[in-house]
C-alpha cells in the first residue's frame, strides 16, 4: 500500500512541475503550501528569511534555490537563492540574494516622496543581500536577525527613480520536545521586519506556532502565524504598517520520503487556499506549491 501511496504521490508531484505558474510575495514552497505561515516551520535554508533563530538548529548546512514561473499584477519574488549553515554548536549564519517586482496597470498612488498619476502603469524591481545570524541560547530558546541592503528600480508615468535602502530584522524561536507525547514538538516563534521602498518605510510583526506529531503515517504538522500583528495599533504608535492582519495557517504529513502540504492565508480577508508536494531523498529536496493560479518551485541542497 505504501508503495502504490508513493508512486501516486509522484506522479502527482511530476504533473503539479509542468503545470505550476508561480508568483506570491514570499519565498519558500513549504511556506506557501502551508498558506504561508513559515514563522516556525522552516527547517532549511529559509530559515533566512522566515525566521533566523532557526538557524542553529540546522542540521547541516542547506543550499535552495526557489523560481516563480509566470506573469501576474502583484508583488513578487521572481529569483531567491538562500543559504544557511549551523556554526560551532550555538550560532548559525545565513545569505540570501533576491530579484523582486511588480506590474501594475491603472496604478493612483500617493507616497511618501512622490504622486503616482492615475492610470499609469507602474514597474519595480528590487534586489537583495540579506546577512542573517542566529544564536542558540540553549535546546529550547534561540534569537535571530538580518540586515538588508537592497536596491530599487521603478518606472511609472515615463519617469525612472532608483534607491538604496538598509532594512533590519529581529526574530525569536522557542521549542519544546515531548510535551504531551514522546516525540511531539511545540514551536513558537516571531520575526519584526523593516521594509522600505521609494515610497514607505514600515514595519511588519508576525508571531508564529506550530505543532508536529507523530502518528500511523509518520511527522503530522500544524501550523499558523499572523501576519502585521501590529496593525490594529498603528494608529497609536505613530508608524506604518506593512500588510493587512490576518491569520496564516498549515497543515503537513509526511509519508515516507513525501510530504503533503495545505494551508489558508486569510491575511486581508483574502481566504486564499494553497497546497503543494515535497519529495525529500537523503540530502536533496524537491518541492512545488499552488495557491489558485500561481505557486512556487524548489530545490535544496543540504551537504
């Protein structure tokens, strides 16, 4: 039965590669699959992004390489390559470099140095080196951070601005082995994130957890984050904040070498479902995720 389980699996993972179209605000497949609440689930080399006290309990050191395939009106991560490794038993450093855009036709906008017109169509692309380190405080408490230098390139109404900006980031994870059974884990975590553009510096807090079981089929986990905690308290603490609150949440089994992946990013009220598949053989990993029309592809490395 499990053989006949895996091989339907992967047939399915094949179909979901040639037919995927890809394109989110985030990287990471296993994130997105599970409706994007990666605060705590990260156990690669995304960690440098999602959550970087996640980085000492690596493993050992992680290689990925994520691609989005296909056109769309929004915000996305189009290239990310990552990199994260465990140091001499308590930290662990990770690089990130990324490619991001957006197309929007018919944009009205009105920022913080310049007015787009109405009706203009509007380009952005950015790039990025995040430095990420984390440092293990002990088996259960670990805390983290990044700078970003980044650059950005935008065109709108015919006119080209570019600028250079230094982001910062703060995360915190928290875990517990055997808490009501012999082999569950319980994770809390938290990342605060600078974001600055052309037209706003922000900042976005998300609180994380999740809950991995064991059972007949083998590593159950649960997952959920929030996204732009401090969005409800904006108004009073004299800042902007980056995103709609909303609440992400994920589901994973894994079965043999394969995982199953599902989630709900309510973020906004936008109740967008996503799913995906993850094939996993020694040290490489293959993944894919949807969300409706989009999704992502992956590939790690560990060595």
């Amino acid at each position: 039965m499990i053989k006949k389980l895996k091989r339907t699996l992967s047939t399915a993972l094949i179909a979901l590669l040639l037919h995927t179209s890809v394109n989110q605000a985030c990287t990471g497949a296993k994130q997105m699959a599970m409706g994007h609440a990666g605060i705590t689930i990260s156990d690669d080399a995304n960690s440098t992004y999602w959550n970087q006290a996640k980085i000492p309990f690596l493993k050992r050191p992680a290689l990925t390489f994520t691609k989005l395939v296909g056109n769309c009106e929004s915000y996305r991560y189009d290239n990310t390559l990552s990199f994260a490794t465990p140091l001499l038993g308590r930290l662990g450093l990770g690089l990130q470099l990324m490619n991001s855009s957006q197309d929007i036709k018919d944009l009205s906008f009105e920022g913080r140095k310049y007015i787009i017109k109405e009706g203009a169509d509007y380009n952005e692309t950015m790039n990025w080196l995040k430095i990420a380190a984390g440092f293990k405080i002990n088996d259960n408490f670990s805390v983290g951070g990044a700078i970003t230098p980044k650059r950005i390139h935008e065109t709108s109404d015919d006119k080209k601005r570019q600028g250079r900006f230094l982001d910062y980031e703060l995360s915190g994870l928290f875990q517990k082995s055997n808490l009501l059974t012999d082999d569950d884990r319980l994770r809390l975590g938290v990342l605060a994130r600078t974001w600055s553009t052309l037209h706003v510096k922000a900042l976005n807090l998300r609180p994380g957890i999740s809950y991995t079981i064991n059972n007949k089929l083998g590593d159950l986990t649960l997952a959920s984050s929030y996204y732009s905690a401090l969005a409800p308290f904006a108004k009073y603490l004299n800042f902007i904040v980056v995103g709609s609150p909303g609440i992400r949440a994920g589901i994973e089994q894994k079965v043999g070498n394969f995982a199953l992946r599902a989630g709900m990013d309510n973020a906004g009220n936008r109740k967008v479902l996503t799913c995906g598949l993850g094939y996993t053989n020694e040290d490489k990993s293959l993944s894919v995720a949807m969300k409706k029309d989009y999704g992502f592809l992956e590939a790690t490395l560990t060595y």
